[in-house]
C-alpha cells in the first residue's frame, strides 16, 4: 500500500501543500512583525504603541515593568517567536527605543 505510485503521489502532493502554506504564514508573521517594529521611533507614546499592536492579526505582545519604565515584546507563534521586537517605554510613557531581536 505504501509503495503505490498513487499513495507517494498524494503523500508528496500533501506534504508540499503543508511545507508551502507553512513558509507563506512563518513570511506574513515575519513582516507584520518587522513591519510594525519599524513604526516605533523614540518619543512615540505608549497607547499609540498599543493601538497599532492591537491592529496585528498573526502576532501578539506581552508587556513588563522594568526598573526604568516598561518593555513590550511583539512576536508571533507563526515563526516561533524568531522575529522580537522589543519596545522600551520610559517612566513618561513614550518610546525610549524599539528594534528587532532575533
């Protein structure tokens, strides 16, 4: 049954469909990511911060209180989390500085 023409056929047919849709939604993640990131330059305030990441569709974010403000990492589960931004807000709410981690 495994060795039929037909069966390979269809196995390598299903499993070039999986790896291709999987490489489309890992590059979405990846730019909706990049693409996001690059929108925070320094004094940006932090609800303006938020309301562009609530606009993400493949990411989400988690926020956290450090000694000097806030820092928020985006990413997505898509591409496991490969692709971080992290946003640094200071004491005053604005962006002190935003990039890419990978």
């Amino acid at each position: 049954m495994f060795s039929s023409p037909r069966f390979r056929l269809a196995f390598s047919i299903l499993l070039f469909l999986i790896i291709g849709t999987t490489a489309v939604y890992w590059n979405e993640a990846k730019k909706e990511v990049t693409y996001l990131c690059g929108n925070f330059k320094e004094g940006i305030t932090q609800s303006s911060v938020l309301r562009q990441l609530d606009t993400a569709n493949l990411s989400s974010y988690r926020t956290a209180y450090t000694p000097t403000g806030k820092r928020i990492e985006f990413d997505s589960i898509l591409n496991a989390g490969f692709y971080r931004c992290i946003i640094e807000i200071n004491a005053e709410g604005n962006v002190k500085g935003a990039g890419i981690e990978q």
